[in-house]
C-alpha cells in the first residue's frame, strides 16, 4: 500500500506540472460516458497509468476517462479506480480542481475498498489519504509533508448544493432552502474535489448531488467519485449516503454506474436520511 501512496505522490507533482503548463483546450475524443475530454484528462491520465504499471502489486486499474478495466499484473493485490482530473473544465478559470483515487481488493464494489486517496491542484497542492485514518498532506519544496488529521464535528456550517437546480424533487429543493434558513453558508465552485476538501478542513456541512428528474441515478461516478470520498468521510466521523442508505452499500453493475450521494457530518446526513425516508422513493 505503501508503494501505491508514494505512485500517487509522484503522479500528482506530474499532474501539477502538467496543469502549469499543459494545453488547457479540448481533444477530439469522449470518454466512456460521453463528454469531452481536455488534452488536461488525457494526458493526466497516461501519467498515472503509466506509474501504475511499475507496480507489482496492481493487479487491475480502471480509469474514468476509459471504457474498460485494464489488466496489470495478475500476481498484484490490489484494483486502483481513478478519476485522473476532476473538475478538469475549471483549469482555464483558474480554479482548484483534483485527483481521486479508490483502492480496491478482490472487485470493484464500495464493501471492498480499503482505502480512498485524493489530491487538490489549488494555491498549493494538499493530498489526503485515509486507511484508519484521515491524513492531510502539503507539497512543499516538491515533497509530501503531513499537517494534520482530519476529523468532522458532528455539526458543519456549510452547504454545497449540486447539480441541476430546476430538475431537483420539490422535497429536496425544500431540504436545501431549510438549510439556508437555518444560517448555512454556501461554498460551491463547481468541483467535487475542492467542495469536498473544504467541508472536511472547516468541520463539517453537506455537500449534496441527489437523483433528479434528468438524471435519475445521479451524475457522479461510484468508482472513481463517490465510494473514495465516501469511504474518507467515514474515516473522518461523518457519513456518506445515496438519501436512504450508506453509500458504500450500494450495489455495483458497471464500472462506470453513477449514484446520488451526499456527504457530510452526522447532523446534516441524518437530516438528509429523515427527509429522504418520508418523501422519497
């Protein structure tokens, strides 16, 4: 394991060099669920599967800018799913954007991760790696150095909202008003990664991106997006559900199935969980 923490460090100082100074415009290409990727995702994504491959104790990755598993090393322990750029479409705007990684044994399912990495390209490059533990790491002077552990409190301050406002249930849309009227600062950028990243650093809140009427199972990833971060929210005391249950119980059918999913500390999940269970379907 780590051996793979130390791959991933090496692909992100890549990935921040890469962001400095890389094309910032579209490919001609589409990754497997349609969009178009920047030469930022394709190249970002070579990077780290190429380090990857070094590793004997990889057996299997499989990438969300690709369509299938890619098969490493049959002797190797562990199956790594990444998202190689999240929120890739903000670098011309200049805002944060990331890297997520969820480390797998024996399938691709949430019950079988073992542990969840991600990385923010922001003012300065932070990486956080939970196993037993949630740790926060700075590059500094082109090195991981720790700075701290994280822990959520039981009550967070802020909200970030997603997805399609004018597609969301009518008892969702109330959810979130709710939330506001009881004095929750709005903090949405736009990337999971840095929206994430700031609910765990200042103690807590919600960070929402239900089913809605033109996406029914949601937009986010599980793989690469919503069982990694889910996985680092429990670590952190707080929770990860789809509106009715844990996230990480969730069935998996396809690599690259989507799911509803809200992250937070347990005030604002089991508030979410009340609402969910008496309107919901």
């Amino acid at each position: 394991m780590t051996e793979i923490f130390d791959a991933i460090k090496k692909s992100a100082i890549e990935i921040r060099n890469l962001i400095q100074t890389g094309d910032t415009g579209k490919s001609t290409q589409e990754n497997s669920t349609g969009d178009t990727q920047l030469k930022l995702d394709i190249a970002s994504d070579e990077i780290i599967e190429n380090i990857f491959k070094e590793l004997k104790s990889v057996k299997a990755i499989v990438s969300e800018e690709q369509e299938n598993i890619v098969s490493l090393h049959k002797e190797g322990k562990y199956l790594i799913a990444y998202d190689p750029l999240d929120g890739s479409s903000l670098v011309d705007v200049n805002l944060s954007v990331g890297s997520i990684f969820g480390i797998y044994e024996n399938d691709f399912t949430g019950k079988n991760l073992v542990a969840a990495v991600y990385v923010v390209y922001g003012p300065r490059v932070e990486l956080v790696i939970a196993t037993d533990e949630v740790k926060m790491y700075r590059l500094i002077n082109n090195e991981f150095k720790f700075i701290q552990n994280i822990k959520l409190n039981e009550k967070g301050k802020l909200t970030a909202p997603g997805s399609t406002q004018n597609c969301w249930a009518p008892f969702h849309k109330k959810l979130i008003d709710d939330i506001f009227e009881d004095g929750y600062r709005l903090r949405y950028s736009g990337g999971m990664v840095p929206d994430l990243h700031q609910i765990l650093l200042k103690g807590g809140g919600l960070f929402s991106y239900p089913g809605t009427t033109d996406r029914p199972k949601g937009k986010l990833r599980q793989l690469f997006e919503v069982f990694p971060f889910a996985y680092i929210y429990e670590k952190a005391n707080g929770q990860a559900v789809d509106g009715f249950q844990r996230v990480l119980d969730i069935q998996t059918t396809h690599i690259h199935d989507t799911s509803p999913c809200f992250f937070g500390s347990n005030e604002e999940i089991n508030r979410v969980l009340k609402v969910y269970k008496e309107n919901g379907k």
